[in-house]
C-alpha cells in the first residue's frame, strides 16, 4: 500500500479513537471563561433584549427614508431610460 494511504488510514484511525474517547477536554476559552466565572458568576441574559425605546422613532423614521430614496433612484432610472429609448431615432 501506498504511503499516503496509509497516513490517511493511521489518522483516519487516530479521529475515530478520539471521538470515540469518553472524556473530552473542554476548549481553551471554555477553560478561560469557566475559571473567570467561578468566582464571578455572569448574571442571567435574556433570549431576546428589551428593544430601547429612546431611539426606536428614530431608527424607523431613517428606513422609510432609505426606502424612499431607493425606490426614488429606481423610478428615476426607469424614466431616463423609457426617456432615451423614446428619443432614440428608429
């Protein structure tokens, strides 16, 4: 056999023993976080935020009017093209 298949076996071999393993150690940053919250505890997160509501007007008001503004670069390109294909000599 080949020596390339064989190291494709061995560590075809060595993937199935580790996942077969029944102890698995945890992820440097999961070691990080579980020894920096063993003496301060992150508090409870919910799902989803409270939406703020100091700003919400704002953010709504500003989407209608990039809308606005596409759809009126949209028209505007449309009519200069309908424009130019009327002017066009045939």
């Amino acid at each position: 056999m080949p020596e390339h298949e064989q190291d494709g076996q061995e560590r075809e071999f060595d993937l199935r023993w580790a996942d077969s393993a029944e102890h698995k150690e945890p992820s440097a940053r999961a070691r990080m976080l579980a020894a920096r919250w063993k003496d301060n505890p992150p508090g409870p997160v919910p799902f989803r935020p409270e939406p703020d509501h100091r700003g919400s007007g704002r953010r709504s008001r500003s989407s209608w009017v990039s809308t606005v503004v596409v759809l009126g670069c949209v028209a505007a390109v449309i009519l200069l093209l309908g424009y130019i294909n009327f002017r066009a000599p045939y």
